[in-house]
C-alpha cells in the first residue's frame, strides 16, 4: 500500500514539475558587468524567434548601453505603492501573472518589496511565477547569497542586507555566469558605464578594488561550478550513483559558533546536493530559565536561519548529548556530521576527552564523517 501511494505522490510530482516555469539566474561578481545587460540581449533574440518575453522589472541604473536595450521588448508596468506618504514603483506581480507571458525577465532577484507588496522578496515573487508555469530570467550578484554573508562582510567589510536563501539557486534550471577581469571591470567604472562619475573615486577607494574583485569573482566561478556538478549529479544513473551525502549540523546556544556551522553546512549540502539537518540538543544546562534572553532570541534566529538554508530544524531534550548526535545519526542515515570548534580549557577538555572519544569511536563503526568547522 506504501509503495502505490509513494509511486503516485512520485508522479505528482513529475507532473507538477513539468507545468512549473524555468528559471535561468545570470551571476555576477559584482554590479557593473553585465547581468542585465546580458538578459536584454537574450530577450530580444526570443522575441525574434517568435517567444512571447516580457519585461516584469528591470534596472536599468541610468547605464546607457542598458537601457538602450529596452526599447523594443513589451514591458509590463509597474505597480505604484504608498508608503509612510512616498509612492515607491515595484514590479506589479499580480500584472504578471494576469498578463501570462511565456517568459519573463525580473532582474535583482535579492530585492526587498515594499510593505504593502504581497510577498516580502522578490525571490518569492519569482516562486510565485515559477508556480504559475511561467518561466523566469533573473539576475543577483553573488554577494547576496545567504550562506556566506559573513565571508563576504570580512571580505569588503560592508554588510549585506539584501540576500537569497542557497535553495533558490538550487532549483535554477539554468545558471550563467557574467565574468570580467578586475581590470576590465575597474575599466568600466571609470568610463563612467557603472556608477555616476560622481560616485567613481568613492567606489575605487571602497568595493571596486583589484583584490577584492579577484576573491568575489572567485566565489562567483565556484558556485557556478557547483551548479554544474549538481546538475550532473542529478543526471547520473542511480544504479552507478555513489553514496548520497546527508549532513548533521550540531548547534547549542553559542551566539557565535551557530551561525558559521549553519552556514557552512548548508555550502557543503548545497555542494553534494544534499539533504541536512539542524540539531539542537537542550541539557538542563540550557534550559530556558537557565539560559539568557539574548541567547534565546540568538538562538531562535538561527532556527529561523537554518530553515531559510533549505534544512530540517530538530530539537532534542537530553542530558546525553553525545548519545542524542549518535542516535539522530544511525536514524537520519546521516554520512558527516558538522560542529563548531569547542570553546574549551585545557580543564574541561581533559573533562570531555572521555566523552569526544565515545563518539569518535561511535562514528567510525557507523562510517560517519566527523567535521570541526572554525
């Protein structure tokens, strides 16, 4: 009986995916290198060859090579929302959807609408369309990517506001990448083809530097890579296929370990393509009337974090934390586990050694992978 309705809820889902609407993501490095660009030229060669495109939103940013580039393409209008006595012209979902076209562009997919909007990004905006089996052209730059948020702040030492849950790159049909070298792009800057000529001395002393463009351009190569490696991943036989990776992200109420094994388990699932989960073992220790508000309401975003990232939240009560990981582990059919490097004195280290060893030795009878994330 099992396996009918699993057989059925399999084509479902088959069916559900072939009505649903393609989404191709461009990404960049940064601002300045083309993406929307890019996304103009392919639209005109579908309306050339009969496809019904359309412009949901695009941002031009004043770049005139860009904007001469709308002209021609059908263009759906904005909608104009009132807020706190501003009018504020967001891309009007709901004209979108009533309109129907076969494909349309929606460019900063990291956007954040206006209150009042029905959903509160424009990622969501795009699920809708996608749902609606309307297939979308989008374009972000890979500094708005969730999991590496705070690689990202240390690397050009500016905070991201705007950003995308992994999962939204993972169901792209299609990802492209727009590169440029840092000089190429510093090229563009001064010519005035990205920034006002007014903003360009601040831009050069700030972001558009030679060696932070390097590593953002690096972070952009590799998550298109990744991509592809999913994709063929995904192609390959399950008969031939090895191992599927599941990932087994083990958090306490640490403010400042949680966050980095959250994120960067979520790039290794997101890697393997791969299912994960978040595990919160609460000892007495850390019950709530023993731990602090602070760390509560730490505690509660990273929950809230982790299922952004595409993972599975599971909350234990147990005083037998090592056993809890093994015994989540062995059920889950989990292949690594994930954990931050403990905060420990020598004292408690000598302590706990006991206890580390019971579940090293636990895990490698399993062949479970064990990795101390920093």
């Amino acid at each position: 009986m099992q396996e009918k309705e699993d057989s059925v809820q399999h084509f479902l889902e088959l069916i559900q995916k072939s009505r649903r609407g393609k989404l191709k993501i461009y990404i960049g490095m940064s601002a300045g290198v083309g993406k929307t660009y890019r996304m103009l030229q392919e639209s005109h060669a579908l309306l050339r060859n009969g496809i019904d495109v359309c412009i949901g939103y695009v941002e031009t940013h004043r770049r005139a090579e860009t904007e001469a580039l709308v002209a021609g393409l059908p263009i759906i209008p904005r909608k104009n929302i009132f807020y706190r006595g501003k009018e504020i012209a967001e891309m009007d979902l709901q004209g979108i959807l009533n309109r129907h076209p076969e494909i349309v562009i929606v460019d900063e997919l990291a956007h954040t609408n206006a209150d009042g909007s029905k959903n509160g990004k424009r990622w969501q905006d795009v699920f809708d369309l996608l749902e609606a089996g309307i297939s979308v052209i989008s374009a972000v730059n890979i500094q708005h990517l969730e999991s590496i948020n705070e690689e990202i702040e240390q690397l050009t030492g500016i905070t991201v506001t705007e950003r995308i849950p992994d999962k939204i790159l993972e169901l792209a049909d299609e990802i492209v990448n727009i590169d440029l070298t840092a000089d190429e792009l510093i090229t563009r800057l001064k010519e005035g083809k990205i920034y006002d000529q007014s903003k360009v001395d601040r831009a050069l002393s700030n972001f558009f530097q030679a060696d932070k463009i390097l590593q953002l351009r690096e972070l952009a190569l590799k998550e298109v890579v990744h991509q592809v490696e999913r994709k063929i991943q995904t192609e390959i036989p399950k008969s031939i296929k090895l191992r599927q990776e599941r990932f087994l992200a083990c958090i306490s109420s640490n403010a400042e370990t949680a966050g980095v094994v959250i994120r960067k388990t979520a790039r290794l699932a997101s890697y393997y393509h791969s299912t994960w989960i978040v595990l919160y073992v609460q000892s007495d220790a850390e019950s709530l009337d023993k731990i602090k508000l602070d760390k509560q309401r730490h505690l509660i975003n990273h929950f809230k974090l982790a299922t952004e990232l595409g993972a599975e939240v599971i909350k234990v009560k147990s005083n037998q934390i090592t056993q809890s990981i093994i015994n989540m582990a062995t059920e889950k059919e989990i292949t690594t586990i994930c954990m931050g490097k403990p905060h420990l004195n020598i004292f408690q280290v000598m302590l706990r050694t006991a206890i580390f060893n019971q579940l090293l030795r636990n895990l490698a009878a399993k062949e479970i992978d064990l990795v101390i994330l920093s």
